[in-house]
C-alpha cells in the first residue's frame, strides 16, 4: 500500500476570510489612480491599505475603544518597516510592499494590537 502525500491546503479560516474581505473592501482605483494594470489591481485586491486596516478596526471596535486611530496609524507604520516585512513583501518590489499589508504582516500587526 502506498501512502499518497498530503496535499498543501490553502489558508483558511476566520482571519484569512476576514483578511479577504476587507482587502477588497477599497476599489483598485482609489490605491492606485488611473495607470494600472491586471496585475497591480489583483496585487491591491490581496493586500490590506491603511484605510481598509481603519475599517477593520472601527467594525471590530478596535478604534476607538481599545486604541486610538493615531496609535493604530503608528503601529501600522511600524509593522510597515522593513525588517519586519514578511519574507514574500520583501521578495516583491517597493510598489507591492508600499501597496499594503498580506495575511502574514496582518496578523503581526493583530499581535501588535492584542
């Protein structure tokens, strides 16, 4: 009998459908101007901006109740810095890596919350 190797299973559960919800949340548009292409688009569809990290947070009462809008600006700017960058961010070119957060860096910047 031979044993079949487990196939890798995307991501899921709350957070990931979270992260994919809000990270749609903002039309390509309003990230990137008028000059962009597919594949820009599908970059800023799977990344977190700064705006859609202050929906997220106002929906889930994390501003203002927990921290202020100025201390969810700083940490966002913090987990933004570069060697605190996932490894695939920093793989990726600057445009990607100014674009917005992925699952990864959201969820240190959730750590950094908590």
């Amino acid at each position: 009998q031979v044993r079949r190797r487990p196939t890798v299973k995307p991501k899921t559960g709350p957070l990931t459908l979270v992260f994919e919800f809000y990270a749609r949340m903002q039309e390509p548009g309003a990230q990137l101007g008028k000059d962009r292409t597919m594949t820009m688009i599908k970059d800023c569809n799977e990344r977190l901006s700064f705006f859609e990290v202050v929906c997220f947070a106002r929906d889930f009462d994390i501003v203002p109740k927990l921290i202020t809008k100025s201390t969810l600006a700083y940490l966002h700017k913090v987990s933004s810095a570069l060697p605190n960058r996932s490894e695939t961010s920093q793989r990726e070119g600057q445009d990607v890596r100014d674009a917005g957060f992925d699952l990864e860096e959201f969820n240190m910047l959730l750590v950094r919350i908590a």
